[in-house]
C-alpha cells in the first residue's frame, strides 16, 4: 500500500525508486554505502527494500533511539537489539565470543567492565559471516563516542572483507561531518563511500503517487485537490503519504495542510528545546528567530541579521549567526537563505 505510513520493506509497496534500489544492490559489496536525503524522503524505504532485492543477511541499528548525549550501554543495546533479530543466523559466530552472553533469542554485549569488548573486536567476530550493517539515522552518532565508531567502521573498512556499512541521514551535513573523510585527523580519512542521494518526485511523479495510492484505498479525488496537495507538498513521499491518508480521513485539504503545520511545528520546537537545554535559554531563542525570519522572505544573510536583531533587541554577532545558518544547513532545514521542505516553512511563520 502507497499510502501505508511505515517504512516500505517489499519492492512492490516502493514507488519510483527503482534506480536508486538497484545501484544499491550494484554496490552492495563496498565497504560503505551511504543514503541520503531531506526528511520523509524515503531514505529508509529505500534501504530496507534494497536489503530484502538483495537477499542479503543485515543487521537495523535505529539510531532515532538515541539521546543526544548518549553513552556506551545506550549504544551497545542498540546493537544487541540488532544482532538479537539476527540470533539464526549469527548465534554459532556469537555463542564463542568473549564478552557476548545469550539468553533465549537476546544477545547480551559487555559495554564494560573485565569483559568488555570494543567495536572493532565485535566487528572482527561478525566477519566470520557475511552480514550488513545498517545504520539508519547516522548522524545521531555524533557525540562523545563518534571517534570510537569511526575507529572501528576504519578497521572493519581495513581487514573486514565480509562486513559492507550502509549508513542513512537526513541531516545531510551532519552525516557527512560524522564519516569525516575529508580530515586528515579523522580514522575514515581517504577512505572512499558511495552515496545515494534520494530526490523528491516532480509534480507529474507526484500526481501519479497521489492517484495509485488513492485508488488502492478506493476513493475518488476531484483533479483541483491533486493540484493542491502537489503544489503545497513539493514531491516529498512521506508528506504525500501523510496529505493522503489525512485527506482519506477528514475529505477537506485546508484540515490536511493544517495538521501536517502542526505536526511540522512540533518537530522544529523540539529543535527549539533541544538547543535550549544544551547550550542556553538564549540560543534556543536565536534559533526561533531566525527561523521565523528566513519564513517571512529574509533571505540573505544582512536582511537576517537585521530581522534577528530587530527581533531580540539587541546587537548579535557575526559568528553567533554565521554558526546558526551553518548548523541549519547541516540539518538539511535550510538552504541559502530557503526552506528544504515548504511545510517547515510554513511551521515556522507560527514559531
């Protein structure tokens, strides 16, 4: 089903993605793959139905789950979580690994203490099979552990032939600054990766998504409601998704564009909140204003400056501004002075 909210896992169930699932399944023998692409592009669609064409063993690290200060035990269950769904096929590799228990179906991983064993080690232990590591939502990595996976994503890179790393993100900027291989500091410096970058559909893909998606649920849309959910979406899936199972619901588009606003706003609040409590009370503050201001038209950086200013009241520094356009950008929010995504925009007229 088309207009079925979860991630596609059967090809049938993916529109128009066919090249991007079949270059994947080209290189399905690198050591390093990379997905990536706006939010509710689609990224992780593509990489699980890829997985399932390929007929490939994978392991799913959903990094969604993780605080943004997370630590070792909060990564380990992660991965325990993961090779747990694998146990069949992993358990005679696991069961003779020191610092690796299993109980039933669960893989239990030592994250420290007398047996702990490091990433690298595990990754070296996976390689006696086969197998893909998934990592959905890369950049979440970022933080105090991120030289250590980076480390060991090296290593396994170096002398892990039966290991391929496919990594998604839809903070573009972000993942990019996580793999690093541009820093000649960095443990994956020169190393090479493939990367798949996921586009929105135009408008007549669009229409054709809109169209499939409502006859499979069986309701018939007048030709001006088509138009109006492809002009106020922009060829993002799961925002055309969503418009059609709102629509399906509540039959008027002006309650459809109205809660997808909403749902958008709370995202970027959370945005709001997160920098308020990492950093201060007044950067989160910076952070609203200057996405409301690039909503209203201010797109350049002196006309948001002086927005900004106007907004505070007070004198803001080039740096200071210089670091919030850079880390929007790297979240894929923004780009040169616009919105990626038109209903974030519209989210923040509302900030």
């Amino acid at each position: 089903m088309l207009f079925d909210e979860r991630p596609k896992v059967r090809k049938e169930d993916l529109f128009d993605r066919e090249k991007e699932v079949e270059e994947i399944i080209n290189n399905i023998k690198r050591p390093l793959l990379l997905i990536s692409g706006v939010r509710r592009i689609g990224k992780t669609s593509v990489l699980l139905v890829s997985l399932n064409e390929a007929k490939e063993n994978y392991i799913l690290i959903d990094c969604r789950k993780l605080k943004e200060n997370y630590g070792r035990k909060e990564l380990y269950s992660l991965f325990s979580e993961a090779l747990s769904s694998k146990i069949s096929y992993l358990k005679d590799v696991l069961e003779k690994v020191k610092g690796i228990s299993i109980a039933g179906n669960y893989v239990e991983i030592k994250w420290g203490g007398k047996n702990y064993i490091s990433l690298s080690s595990l990754f070296d232990e996976l390689n006696k099979k086969r197998l893909i590591i998934a990592i959905d939502e890369a950049q979440r990595l970022r933080g105090p552990l991120s030289k250590e996976i980076k480390d060991a994503i090296a290593h396994a890179y170096d002398y892990d032939r039966n290991l391929t790393f496919i990594l998604t993100g839809s903070e573009v900027g972000l993942l990019h600054e996580l793999i690093d291989v541009e820093n000649e500091n960095s443990p994956v410096y020169g190393r090479y990766y493939l990367e798949i970058t996921l586009d929105r559909f135009n408008k007549e893909r669009s229409r054709e998504f809109l169209q499939r998606g409502f006859q499979e649920i069986s309701i018939k849309v007048e030709d001006k409601i088509f138009e109006e959910i492809v002009n106020y979406f922009d060829g993002i899936p799961g925002w055309l998704t969503f418009a059609g199972n709102e629509y399906a619901t509540k039959g008027k588009i002006e309650e459809v564009k109205k809660t997808a606003v909403k749902v958008a706003k709370g995202e970027l609040e959370n945005l709001i909140e997160e920098k308020t409590k990492k950093v201060s009370y007044i950067t989160g503050k910076r952070y609203r204003n200057a996405l409301k201001c690039i909503a209203k038209g201010e797109n350049s950086w002196s006309k948001l400056l002086s927005c900004m200013e106007k907004e505070e009241g007070s004198t803001i520094s080039s740096s200071v501004l210089d670091n919030i356009i850079q880390n929007l950008e790297k979240m894929s929010i923004i780009k040169d002075y616009e919105f990626l995504d038109p209903v974030y925009k519209e989210a923040s007229k509302l900030l």
